[in-house]
C-alpha cells in the first residue's frame, strides 16, 4: 500500500520538515495509491468552527471564545488556519490582537455548532493532490442538529478554500474523532461508536470493515470493544481514550483508581491495547496517560480527558484542566513526542460541552490549505 512515510519524517525536528519539502515531493511521487495519512503527516493548516450565539455555547459564550482565541493563537504562530464562521469581521476583531493573522483565513458560513473534528474533511493523499472525503454528520447519532455543519465541507471545496478531489461519501455516517489512522495502512477505532446503531443501522461489523476500508485505503482495522467516559455525547469516540503517537506506539487513558467508575471498562481496554500486533507482529509501545480528576457541572461529571490532543508540524497541543495531572500527561507526551513542542491549552471551557480540544479542531495535510 504505497509508501511508508511515517520513518523518515517523525524523528526529524519540525523545522526541519519544510528543508526536506523536495525529499518528501519525491517520496509522494513513489505512492501507488491515496493513503489515510497519520496526524503527524506535514500539515498545510487546521480548521476552527467558530463557536456563536446560535450554538450551544451561547450561555458561556464569552469563556468559550477565550478558550478558542488560545488555541487559534497556538496554531497560527505556527501554521494556516481556516476559521469558518458566520460573522468573519466578529471574529477577527476578537483575535486580531492576539493572533497571527497572516495565517488566518477567513470562511463566512452558517454553521450548528463547533466540532469541526467530526464535519470537517478527512483527507487521503497521493502523487497528485489530496482526496477530500465528505462523509455524513448526524450529530452523533441525532442527538443534535447538524445539518448546517454537514454542508461545510462542500462549501469549502466550491469557495476553493480547501484545494483537492472532492469525494461525496454522504451516504455513510463517519467522524473524524471515531479513527485514529497509523499512516501505513492501520486504523484504531471503537466498536461502540462505528457499530453503534444510530451511526449506519443497516450495516454489520463486516460491512462497516469494508467501507472504511474502501474509502480510506486502509489494510486493517483494530477495534477497542471497552473503554467510555462519562460525559462523552460521542458514544466512545477514540480521540478520547487512545491515540497513535506512531506507527509504533499508542498513547492512551489510564485508571488507576479503583473506586473511579471508569476503572474496569479503562482496564480491559488498557488490557486489548496491550494484545494488539503491529502489522509487522510486534506489541505497540504504550504510553498511558493519567486520568483526569473528576469534573463536575450541574451534578454531571464531564469527559476530561487528556488523549484530547492535536499534534501539529512543531508542537502537540493538549488539554489541561487545571488539575495537578496536568503536568503528568505533558511529560508522558513529551516522552511520546521528543522532538516537539508540548503545550497546554486550558480545555475546561470545552468540557462543559462534553468536548475538548482535538475534538474542535481538523487537521488538513499539505497541499489543501494555501
């Protein structure tokens, strides 16, 4: 299935990646066919779905835009973002003082709500130019209204904001945070989020196999039967609960209390983490993360979780939650990510909407933002 282009770049410092720009056009140009790319793949920007009064944030607007205005200062000091909004000029006076914005790009539209994870494209890349694949959004399951977020990514491909083959996979109800993809041919997700039944009804495990792995050009698929968070709207979205930080190693959440409700589901899929195979045959090296002190709003426990993390060209952005923990996962995604910057984001904003930070955020591959 094409290359491997995990080796030769994840080791490399990340200025080093746009020194190597004619190297890796090379290797591109080596690919016998479209690859579902890792997150660490080189990146040409992330999109942000601006949060506004006509979302869910409306009663805590304010904080919530505090919270989005640091992270658009993180990804714009280091790379393009593409903020899709309703109010362009709205936003750009609540960041310009802040912000980089000659990496901002700007895309007036109407939109639900701010998890651009789960509407945003997921691009597969080859020799030629990126595949912008546009799946359903059902608002997990109908739980939420979405039909504005699901028209987004056309929107974007007809304004030419986001440049590749667009592909209408809109008869299949897929988001971004239920995979997590290696880069060389292996995808991790739940059987609780893409086997649930308010996703694709009509379908079995066998069918939903043969869908990704016709749409996504992936080899295998490894599915994590436990493991949930309270909170979580998703129905047990990976990008909560464990993550590729290689094609070698896994990061994810660890109980280690047993009186926490989390602590046996947390358990067996720490346990089914540690009896998956590389496609090579050897055990992933594992990387737990702690887990997040309880959370509390209105008597409900919210879905902190540290595995919320977005890993960018220089830098890893993950959540923090004011909780002495937080500085046991930074070091714990150091030891992941040595060769990248490590910088926390205060996510409790985000929580409240049973989200955190890689959940509002979507990364695109080079060669679709310009």
């Amino acid at each position: 299935m094409g290359i491997n282009i995990q080796n030769p770049f994840f080791n490399r410092r990340s200025d080093e990646l746009q020194l190597e720009a004619p190297q890796f056009t090379e290797l591109m140009v080596e690919q016998s066919s479209p690859i579902l790319p890792a997150e660490w793949y080189p990146q040409s920007g992330i999109q942000l779905t601006w949060p506004h009064q006509d979302t869910d944030w409306a009663y805590m607007l304010h904080e919530v835009q505090a919270c989005f205005k640091q992270i658009a200062k993180e990804i714009a000091a280091r790379e393009l973002l593409l903020i899709v909004t309703p109010d362009p000029e709205a936003v750009q006076t609540q960041i310009a003082d802040t912000v980089n914005m000659e990496n901002v790009r700007f895309f007036a539209c109407a939109t639900n709500d701010t998890w651009a994870r789960d509407h945003g494209a997921i691009t597969l890349t080859d020799s030629i130019k990126p595949h912008l694949l546009d799946f359903c959004f059902n608002g997990w399951g109908n739980k939420f209204p979405s039909e504005l977020d699901n028209q987004i990514t056309k929107k974007l491909v007809d304004a030419q904001l986001l440049h590749g083959t667009y592909e209408n996979h809109l008869d299949f109800v897929l988001e971004g945070g239920s995979i997590e993809s290696d880069g060389c041919g292996t995808l991790l997700t739940t059987t609780e989020c893409l086997l649930n039944k308010n996703r694709n009804p009509k379908l079995n495990q066998v069918e939903i196999e043969e869908q990704l792995k016709a749409a996504l050009h992936v080899e295998r698929i490894l599915w994590l039967h436990h493991g949930t968070l309270r909170g979580d709207d998703t129905d047990s979205h990976i990008d909560t609960l464990a993550r590729f930080c290689s094609a070698s190693s896994i990061a994810y959440v660890q109980c280690t209390d047993p009186q926490d409700e989390h602590f046996e589901a947390l358990r067996l899929m720490e346990e089914e983490l540690k009896s998956f195979r590389q496609a090579n045959g050897t055990p992933y090296q594992l990387f737990p993360l702690p887990m997040a002190a309880p959370v509390w709003e209105d008597g409900e426990r919210l879905p902190a979780t540290y595995a919320n993390f977005l890993i960018m060209n220089q830098a890893v952005l993950y959540p923090t939650y004011q909780q002495p923990a937080d500085e046991q996962a930074r070091q714990v995604l150091q030891a992941a990510f040595p060769t990248l910057q490590v910088v926390g984001v205060d996510c409790r904003p985000l929580i409240s909407q049973h989200g955190s930070l890689h959940c509002v955020t979507m990364q695109y591959p080079i060669g679709v933002l310009k």
